[in-house]
C-alpha cells in the first residue's frame, strides 16, 4: 500500500487490530476504524486512526456505508469477536439477507458471505497478516526450552486431533496430556480452552509428571482475510494457571503478538513455544 492508500479495520478483542492499525499509521495510511461494539473501544485506536466509530454486530450496511463515504476501497477484520454473540445478533435487512442464504451459522461461513457482500459495493478484504509480516512465527523453537520426547508425541497427537477441529471450523486449538485428550475449544475460545483443560487436568486422575501441551493450527483451508490463529501474553498468562508446558503452533500461519515479550514470559515460567 502507498502513503495515499486509506485501510479500513473491522475491529474485534485484543491487540491484533490495533497493531494493524498502528503499523499501518506508522507507514502513512489512513485508517478507519469500526470497533464491534463491547469488543473494541474507540479510544485504544484514536491515536492510530483517522476516524472511528463503533456499531453493533449484524449493521452491515452501516458499515458499507461509513467506508464508502471515508473513500476506503481496503479493508482488513481483525480481533475476536466471541463466538457466542451470534445468538445476540440483531441484523438489518441486508445483514438478515445474507444469513437467510448461507448454508449453517459456523464462523467461517458467515465471515466469508459478510466479504463477499462488501465486495458487491467496491470494499475488497485484504489479509488479515497486512503489516504484520516480522509477527508470523516462523519453524522453529522460539524459547530457550525445547519440548522432551514426550512431549513432541502429544504435539503430533495434537497437531491430528486441532487439523481435524479446524476443517469442521469447530476450534483451532485442542490441549494434550500424556497424549490424551484434556479439552477441544469450541465458542469459548483458545484461553478460556486452556483454563479449563487445568481445571480438568487438576482433579482428574492424570499423570501429574506429564505435561499439558496446548497445539493451535490453522485451518487447512485458511482464509488469511479473517480468524487467523493468533496467540500473545494472555494465552501464555492462560498456560500458567492451567500449568501447561508447551505451546505448538502451526510455522508461517500463526501470529504471535509482542513476541519477544511473549518469549521472556514463557522463559521465566519454564514454557517452551515451537513453531511447526
């Protein structure tokens, strides 16, 4: 993009959206920002964007309309909107159109109509990766503790079990221990996951001496224009009340947001990250 292109930003939970919109000020873009309401919050993005506003899920023609009328051609959707918002979902016309054509309510199928709907009105939805190239982990181990043995064997059960989760667009992340199953992520999302695996993993008659592996993918069929698996400090914070020991996610399709914090957090508390 040049320094007279303008980005737009659907702007879900976290600091994801508002890296993008950061690096992109950064570079001389103009920005505009649509926060979902009570996921983003106008005043994180004010001193990266040219202009914010917030509206409700299920407006999308209100949305057309304010990057229409701002000149924006670009967009990006970025954050996590929870899952479980859809059930709470009040849709203008246009909006109740397209969810009246698609063919289930799983997230990849309602995301890739809303693109498709913009589209129709001149709004293309680029990667959801734009400026955040030096962010995407690459193959490797990240910190300074590489997994054991067994430990690479949950992590190959697990990298099985989060391919399958994420061709049915159910989860991307599945947690391991002692290559058993511990928990799959459905609506609650990747942190609320982990949590629960420990609380699981804390009463159940497990192998104490083994380790909770969490493994996050891709889907096999990634749209980089949405979902991206993601993962910062708040999925290692989660790791350390569960008292997992390893993260594994997928190299080249996963973002990691302030990744040299995220190493020195995950090296203080014993967490090796791999990227495979």
């Amino acid at each position: 993009m040049t320094n007279k292109d303008k980005l737009g930003i659907i702007a879900g939970e976290g600091k994801f959206p508002l890296n993008i919109a950061k690096e992109a000020s950064l570079k001389g873009v103009e920005v505009y920002v649509i926060c979902a309401k009570n996921n983003a919050f106008e005043k994180d993005f004010e001193p990266y964007a040219k202009l914010c506003t917030t509206m409700k899920l299920g407006q999308m023609s209100k949305a057309i309309k304010f990057f229409k009328d701002n000149g924006v051609s670009k967009a990006v959707m970025a954050g996590r909107v929870q899952h479980v918002n859809i059930f709470s979902v009040m849709p203008d016309l246009r909006t109740a159109k397209v969810l009246a054509s698609i063919k289930d309510m799983r997230a990849d199928t309602i995301l890739g109509a809303a693109i498709n709907e913009f589209k129709k009105d001149g709004i293309e939805f680029i990667s959801s990766s734009s400026f955040m190239e030096k962010c995407i982990a690459q193959k490797g181990v990240l910190t300074k503790r590489p997994p054991t043995e067994e430990e690479i064997k949950s992590i190959d059960l697990g990298f099985k079990i989060s391919k399958t989760m994420a061709d049915l667009d159910v989860g991307l992340t599945s947690v391991i221990c002692d290559r058993a199953v511990l928990a799959l992520e459905a609506m609650e999302g990747t942190d609320n996951c982990i949590k629960r695996a420990g609380e699981i993993y804390a009463s159940a008659p497990v192998n104490k001496d083994a380790s909770i592996v969490v493994v996050k993918v891709a889907r096999p069929k990634q749209d980089d224009r949405y979902d991206l698996p993601v993962i910062g400090k708040g999925t290692i914070r989660a790791m350390i009340q569960a008292k997992a020991k390893v993260l594994a996610i997928e190299a080249e399709k996963t973002i990691v947001l302030d990744i040299e914090e995220v190493k020195e957090l995950a090296d203080k508390n014993n967490i090796c990250i791999i990227a495979v």
